[in-house]
C-alpha cells in the first residue's frame, strides 16, 4: 500500500477509485469500526441467512457524471449495477431500494426521464423496486442528482474466494474499458470523437446459466479499477498468483484509440456489463459453452489461470513476449465513472 503522506490525511478523489487507496481507506476506517465476520469478506456484498435461507444483500451509490451517456443513463446504471453485485455473489436478485439525492433546480423531466429508465431496468432484469427515499439538498449540495440502490436475493450457489486452486482457469464475458471511455467522451471535454458505446446490461441470466456448472468457484464484475483491479484483489485474496494473457484480453478499436491518445490502460478502466468468472481447469469448456450462448457472453475467453507461485501478484504476459506485474490501482484514470 502506498505510504500515508500529508496528502492522504484527507480524501481524494482517489480513495473512491476502488484501488489500493480505497482499499486503505476501508481497512483502516470501515473495517477498524464497523467490523464483523460479514464485512471482514471484503466482498460487494454480504450473505447473511435468515430462517434457514441465504440471502446476499449489497449497497451502492451512483454518482456519474454525465448522467446520461451513450449506452445509458444513471438510473439504469444504478439498477444493472446493483443486480450485477447479487449476480455475481451467486444469488437471484429479488428486490431493490432506491435512495435519490437531488439538487435544487433539477429539471422534473429529467427526474421523470432517469424514473422511467429505472423502471425499464428493473423490468428487463426481473426486479422489484419495493422502497426508497427521496432527499432535496440546496442548490450546490449535489450535482444534480445522486442515486442509492440497494438489493437483495435469495443465494443460489455458494461462491468464494476461498475455494480458488492452482490450475484455475480465469474467462472473462467480453472486452473491456466501453463503459468509463463512453462516460469520458460523453463530457465532451476533448477534440475528437468515437462510437464507443457503454457495455452497462444486467448480468443476472448470464450468471444463473453458468452456476449450474459444478466447477465454477467465484465471479465478479469487474467495475471500478477495471479487470486489473478485480484480478488482484482476487489473488490477495487467495495468496496465490494469477497470470493472464495480453491477446487473450479484447479491447474495441474505439477504446484502444482513446487509450492511445490520452495514456490510459484499458485493463484498468471500469466495466458495467463485464464478468470475471474463475472456473476448474476440467469444466472450463461447459463453462465457456455456456457462456457463449448467452448474448451478453458470446465474447466470453480463457485469459489466464492461477499459478501457485507469484504470491498474491497479478502478472500479465504481453503480445510481444514480454511479462509486467499489474499493481492494483493506485489513484484514478478517470474519476466519476459509476
């Protein structure tokens, strides 16, 4: 973890990026008050069992700037996100919270357009919005409008990091970086232009389809922080190492020019529709089956595999032959992206 500084007594952007500082930030603040056996998993979500049932439960704010982009808007993004998190915790979303904070002087039509693609949303992947809250806040308090959701669902499968072996195989559900380059050019804050559309779409059907496999151990989507971010919080989490392949990994034309242009590395730009699934070396196959036949899966690829040496490092073999070790996160490429 990067060393405490003057600059750190306070919060940055950065400690939102969901890299090592937020990570820091959650160990020794969050963790250090609040923690307990269900929040020492460090996971998107807990499990917790009521009456003999599993249920997972998971919260999120959203905060994205635009609020409306190519592929999506806030609304459904706080909808897709918060059925993703229950998906990949193994479990069938049920139901959804929803917490509004708005800014004074927002446009009632604005407001009613994002209700409207929440709905949609929810409808799309087979949710109930059953509560929420609703919050006003002087005109500077917000930036128009900041949305909570939160979602619970009845656990399907038990999935945990614990279970990874040496020998397991890492498949991704497609390419990655559209949804954060879609938010970035949709500011239009820079001279040029691309058909960079957001991969937002909820995961829950792609993931029921594949938890019928015996060997499929754990699955995350890959959000803030990008894949890179994902594969190293799963590796600390295991102690062992993981070794992905460069041309294994899609990135669009789209995003690769703009990451080009502007510096960044599409392995740690955020997704939204994107899931990592870490399977047996032996079911690996039914897996990918399986996944290719859904549409949101039909890009689905073996990138890499754990290794049992690295000790807890990601490593990435490149296009040329080379090899570089992937940090977790450090700051932020590009901050307000979900």
């Amino acid at each position: 973890m990067p060393p405490i500084t003057n600059m750190h007594k306070k919060i940055l952007l950065a400690h939102g990026s969901g890299g090592s500082l937020s990570h820091r930030l959650i160990d020794e603040v969050f963790l250090k008050n609040f923690n307990n056996p269900f929040l020492s998993e460090k996971d998107d979500g807990a499990i917790v069992e009521i009456g003999g049932t599993k249920l997972a439960f998971t919260t999120d704010s959203y905060v994205v700037k635009p609020i409306f982009f190519p592929g999506g808007d806030i609304g459904k993004l706080s909808v897709f996100g918060t059925v993703n998190d229950l998906a990949v915790m193994g479990a069938e979303p049920l139901y959804i919270s929803c917490g509004l904070i708005i800014e004074e002087g927002l446009d009632r039509r604005v407001l009613e357009e994002i209700a409207l693609s929440m709905a949609q949303a929810a409808q799309i992947a087979r949710v109930l919005l059953v509560t929420g809250d609703t919050k006003v806040v002087e005109k500077g308090g917000a930036d128009r409008i900041y949305i909570n959701t939160s979602g619970v669902g009845i656990v399907k499968k038990d999935l945990s990091v614990k279970g990874i072996e040496a020998g397991d195989r890492i498949i991704i559900s497609g390419s990655v970086g559209e949804h954060e380059v879609s938010v970035l050019l949709a500011r239009e804050e820079f001279p040029f232009r691309s058909q960079v559309t957001s991969d937002l779409a909820p995961l829950n059907q792609l993931a029921s389809d594949i938890l019928v496999v015996d060997g499929v151990k754990f699955m995350r989507d890959p959000t803030r922080g990008g894949l890179a971010t994902t594969l190293n919080e799963i590796a600390e989490g295991i102690g062992l190492g993981i070794v992905v392949y460069e041309d294994k990994i899609g990135v669009s034309d789209g995003v690769a020019a703009v990451c080009e242009l502007l510096g960044f590395d599409p392995l740690y730009l955020a997704n939204e529709g994107k899931m990592v699934v870490v399977a047996k070396r032996d079911c690996t196959g039914e897996v990918l089956k399986r996944m290719k036949d859904n549409p949101l899966g039909k890009e689905s690829e073996i990138i890499g595999e754990v290794a049992a040496e690295l000790n807890g490092r990601v490593c990435l073999r490149t296009r040329i032959g080379g090899t570089r070790i992937l940090d977790m996160l450090a700051g932020e490429q590009l901050p307000r992206i979900c």
